[in-house]
C-alpha cells in the first residue's frame, strides 16, 4: 500500500496505490503470480478566485505475472 497526501491552500490532493498479490515459484529464479491492483488519484482547488475544480482518476483490476530473478 502507498498512500500520499498534501494540502498548501488552496490545494489539495492525495494519491492511493493498492496492491495484493500471490506468487507462486516454479523454480528457484522464475515465479509466477496474479493479483488485484487499484488506484486512486484526486487533486482539489478550492477558493482560488474564480476558479474551483477537482480532477479524480481511479481504476482497478486483476493482474497477471511472472517473474524472473538473477
């Protein structure tokens, strides 16, 4: 999980990153694995004269993996 925050007025936003995951290793350097990643981005300007908005982007889904290790 990463989670990110800052306010400095008249702004603001955050920024979300979750993942879960299984990993399975056939052998000793390649792995194998599915997972679920979401993620969530907002930013917020309020009282900026005569402006005022928010920008949201967020998605999510499965994924799938492999890995290879030196």
């Amino acid at each position: 999980m990463q989670y990110f925050y800052l306010q400095f007025d008249p702004y603001s936003g955050s920024l979300i990153d979750l993942k879960a995951s299984l990993v399975w290793q056939l052998a000793d350097h390649v792995g194998i694995g599915i997972g679920y990643n979401d993620f969530g981005f907002r930013f917020d300007i309020e009282d900026a004269g005569d402006f005022e908005g928010r920008l949201r982007w967020d998605y999510g889904g499965a994924i799938a993996f492999a890995s290879f290790m030196f």
